[in-house]
C-alpha cells in the first residue's frame, strides 16, 4: 500500500526532480556559508530562521511525496502505519548527500521517535562549538513529523558532531 520512493530522482532537461519535487545540487560549503552568514547576521536566533524555513518547506513537500490520498488514508485507517511512512522517507533521505539517517527509536502512541545521522557533512565543516548547529535537519525532521503525525511536533538535536559527538541525534516530539 504504501508507495517506494528508492530510485525516484530524475534529471529531466535542465530540472532535477527528487521524489517529484523540483531540486537541485547545493555544495555544503555554499550551505555552510549561507547559514554562517545567517548567525553574522541574525545572531542568536540564527537556527530557528533555518529551522522553521525547513520545517515549513518539508511540511508542505511530504503529502505530495507520500501522496495525498495516502495520508488522508493513514489518519482514518490505522492499517497504513506512520512507521512504514517513515522509513520510506529515510530511504529517499538517504540518497540525498545529507548523511545516513536511521530510526533508532519509534513510539506511535506517544508520537515521539528517535533519529540518528551518521557522516552528515555539514556539522564536519563547522568548527568545534558547544551548542549543535544541524537545524536544517531538525527543521527537515520537524515538518515531515508534522505531515505523518498532522499534529504541531518538535525536534531537538541532542548530539552533534559538531560537539565532538560521532553522530548527530534529534529526538522527535509533540509540541
Ligand atoms: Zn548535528
């Protein structure tokens, strides 16, 4: 029941398409320095303005990659499960540069889920800081969250390798 998205990236024309979504190939350290240049400016708040952009773009993306109908489904009919919606979603993730993500821990009932993202290059360009700096992946963790789940939810990254840490880890909760 539930669509694959494995392979769906295409290069049609000038347009990459990824899991029917218009995309295109960012080098990290034209990332880095975009957010760099965000916390020059911003200060402080720099990560919720990368955050909530993400979270919004993502939010807006997953009933188009997983379907519409699928999620309506997925919220009447408990057959379909948010598990087997994720784990989909962590396959296409994974084929996008961003690092390995893995479900490391998933309660349906509690709408909470643990995540981890091994060689995720943008927290390797950062310097060592005391504070995690990956909330494009936490906004991106967010906003799917909120499609699969259709509640406001939060994401917080309590490991960063940017800390020194081997992986990064975002827990996944309601708001
Ligand atoms: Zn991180």
């Amino acid at each position: 029941l539930v669509k694959k998205f494995g392979n769906d990236l295409t290069f049609d024309g000038a347009k990459t398409i990824i899991a029917g979504q218009r995309g295109l190939l960012l080098s990290i350290k034209n990332i880095v320095n975009q957010q760099k240049e965000i916390e020059r400016i911003v200060g402080h708040g720099w990560g919720e303005v990368i955050y909530e952009a993400e979270r919004k773009a993502i939010k807006e993306a997953v009933p188009q990659i997983v379907g519409v109908k699928e999620l309506d489904m997925l919220l009447k009919n408990s057959k379909i499960s948010k598990k087997a919606i994720i784990q989909n979603l962590i396959g296409l993730f994974n084929q996008t540069g961003l690092g390995l993500l893995k479900l490391s821990e998933f309660n349906e009932k509690n709408s909470y889920f643990i995540v981890t993202v091994e060689n995720s290059p943008i927290p390797e360009e950062y310097e060592k800081r005391d504070a995690p700096v990956c909330f494009h992946l936490a906004g991106i963790f967010a906003g799917a969250a909120e499609a699969i789940f259709m509640m406001p939810m939060i994401c917080k990254e309590v490991k960063c390798v940017s800390m020194g840490h081997q992986y990064c880890e975002f827990k996944i909760m309601k708001r």
